[in-house]
C-alpha cells in the first residue's frame, strides 16, 4: 500500500517570553568577535558545502541501496571517498530515501555532524513537528511528530554516536571556532537554545523555558492538532558570552541565564535568514521578503542599545535557495566584506532549481559572482567515483 507524505508546514510563534531585560552596557570596549569561517551551506539534497575553506560533502549512491559520502577539496578539485553511510541514518518512506538535512564537517577535520529525521506517534507532540501522512487509497489519515536527533560520526569508520535525545533540533549548526554545535532545542515540552559538545556533553542549556503548543487545522477533515517545532533559526554565538537566533525576530541567549531577551527590530518586517556578529558591538543581519522572496535588505544594530537597525544599501533581488526550517541559505564571508548564498537561475520565467550556484554577492554594490555550480561539484564525484570502480 503506497502512503504519500503531505506536509503541512506551520508558522509556530513563541507563546511564552520571559520579560523583555536590557543588556547592561559595558564599562570596556571588549574584544572584537571574528565569525569563524567554518558555517556549512545546504546545496541540495546531496551536497553541503563550506564557501570559505572551498570544501564540500557529498552522498553518491542509489535510492535503496548503499549511500557513501565524499570530501570535495574544491580548489583541487578533487573528491575522495570517505565511507558509507549507515543505514540507520537514512529516513526510508516509501520509493524515497531521505538523506540527513544538514551535514557538517568538524574543525579538524575528524568527524562529521548531521541530523536525523523521523516520524514519532503523535503522542510525542508538541516534541516535533505536526506531519500529516494520507492513505492515497484508503484516503485516511495519519498524524505524526516529525522529529529530529544529531549524531556524530567518525570520518573514516565507526559507529554514529547519538549527541541529543528524542525532541526536535531542526535549527542547529557548528561553531569552528569553539568546536560546540548549537541547536535550537525543542524537547520534553520546553523550548530554549543548547551547547553541545562533540561528545554529545551539553555544555550550556539556555533559555529553556515551557513550550505551549497552538493548534493547527488538517486540511481535508478540520480536525485540530498540537502544532509543533520551533520558529528560531540562525544560531550564531557571539562575544560575551551571548547566543543570537533569529527569524520573525530575534532572540539573545546569555550563558549561565534562564533568560531569554526578545528583540522586534523596528521597521523591520521581512523574514531574517542571515545573523552574524561583526563586533561586541555590532549585530549584522539580513532580511528576505518582497515578491516572490527574492529582495534581500541587511541591517546593522547594537544589541546593547535600544537604537532602530541601520539599513546597509539598497535591496537586493537574488533567488536565494532557501532551506527547510533552521538550516543556512547563506552566511557572511570572513572578512566581512561579501556574503555566501545558495542561488538559482531563471530562465524564460522558469526556475531551474536543479542547477544550483554557490555566489558571492559584495555586500556594497549587490554584485555576484558564481564560484562553483553544483553540477560542477557532482561531477568531481561522478568522476572520481568512475576512476576508483
């Protein structure tokens, strides 16, 4: 009996804050805070790529079958086999095999970061988020919790080790520079933003305070069930010892707090898909909105201040890739000069969104430059893979 997924994608907001606290102002100027250029990009369903250190990783393999993974040095180009990938790791539905979503390789290079997505009872809600499963023949339906874990997993051989229980961490990415994942937690019904160690050690646990569920309606029978996930995304570690996460707005973590610090920048609407720190002092983030998502707008705030956001320019109009839920479409470049973003063409008012270009776009004038393709990427894989049968 065949099951078609139908995905009902919800906008979940926060239905509790704590109440909104001032930063204190520092007596100091304290060291500026220099983004590690370490933050991987989401090509496709095969590729994750980290701009800055032109690496990639790639699944090669058959629906079904086996899937291993290769390590792309993009200025060499070349493409080495580094091991399969455990089945257990693979989300089976149906004729599909669902690849992990976000794919990181560690600082030094010894182990690789990714996620893990699967279908818990209904039960489990508002712990993930609400999936609607229909019978195409039957026409019934089936609720689910749509759930995330982490894992880490040795580079050339080895067992994947679980870092995160059940719950959902569909927001999370890896600091090179502190050698933590930071995710954005949603689990045991309380919500808030955690540091986890490569040994799956939690370091920090941060603003974790009761999850209250809305509801959302099934289309086809209206019947209401617990909405689930979480709206926060980006996460960025900042200096001071303070976490940012952002999408309709953003949120400040401090360590060692239970507080959560909610800020609404004003004048500012679209969605935020970029956050980044240039200084102590100095939150960069950019916005994504207008016709069809495709006018992106970057502002500069002191999170210290109560001051509006700086606009940086003038819009920009790229066709930016965007990913599922709290995974990067783009991230600043290192000197802070330019940005990296997933791209697509469009040809004759028709997206090609198979051929997708890793750009990037100087932050002052708009301009982009296309580095790599991700045909190009696959064909280092391809032809690597051709030499070694």
């Amino acid at each position: 009996m065949r099951i078609q997924p139908v995905w009902i994608w919800t906008v979940c907001f926060l239905a509790f804050c704590a109440p909104r606290i001032r930063a204190e102002e520092p007596t100091e100027k304290t060291e500026s805070y220099v983004p590690p250029p370490g933050v991987w990009l989401k090509v496709n369903e095969r590729i994750h790529i980290n701009p800055e250190r032109a690496q990639a990783l790639c699944f090669e393999g058959q629906p079904g079958k086996s899937w291993f993974i290769w390590f792309i040095d993009l200025a060499a180009k070349k493409a080495v086999r580094l091991r399969e990938l455990p089945a257990s790791l693979i989300e089976c539905k149906g004729p599909y095999d669902r690849l992990p979503e976000h794919v990181v390789l560690s600082a030094d290079g010894s182990a690789i970061f990714l996620d893990f997505e699967f279908w818990a009872d209904a039960s489990e809600l508002p712990n993930g988020r609400s999936l609607v499963s229909t019978n195409v023949q039957t026409r019934t339906q089936t609720i689910y919790a749509l759930q995330s874990a982490l894992f880490a997993l040795p580079r050339n051989e080895g067992e994947p080790k679980k870092l995160t229980g059940r719950g959902d961490f569909n927001g999370w990415a890896y600091d090179p520079k502190a050698n933590r994942i930071l995710a954005v937690a949603n689990e045991n019904k309380m919500t808030g933003l955690v540091v986890i160690k490569p040994d799956g050690t939690r370091e920090h646990a941060m603003g974790m305070r009761p999850y209250t569920s809305g509801t959302i309606t099934i289309i086809g029978n209206g019947r209401k069930v617990p909405s689930g996930g979480n709206c926060e995304d980006c996460p960025v570690a900042f200096a001071g010892g303070r976490y940012f996460t952002g999408s309709s707005g953003i949120w400040s973590y401090a360590q060692g707090s239970a507080k959560v610090e909610t800020i609404a920048p004003s004048g500012v609407q679209w969605r935020i898909f970029l956050l980044a720190a240039h200084s102590d002092e100095e939150l960069f983030f950019g916005t994504l909105g207008g016709a069809h998502l495709q006018e992106v707008q970057f502002y500069s705030m002191n999170p210290n201040k109560k001051d509006p956001p700086k606009a940086m320019g003038n819009p920009i109009t790229l066709n930016i890739m965007l990913t599922r839920f709290g995974h990067y479409p783009a991230c600043l470049s290192a000197d802070a000069c330019a940005f990296w973003a997933v791209t697509y063409r469009v040809r004759n008012g028709i997206q090609e969104l198979n051929k997708r270009m890793i750009d990037r776009i100087d932050l002052k004038s708009g301009a982009a430059k296309t580095i790599w393709t991700s045909d190009e990427i696959e064909n280092l894989v391809k032809k690597a893979s051709e030499e070694k049968k």
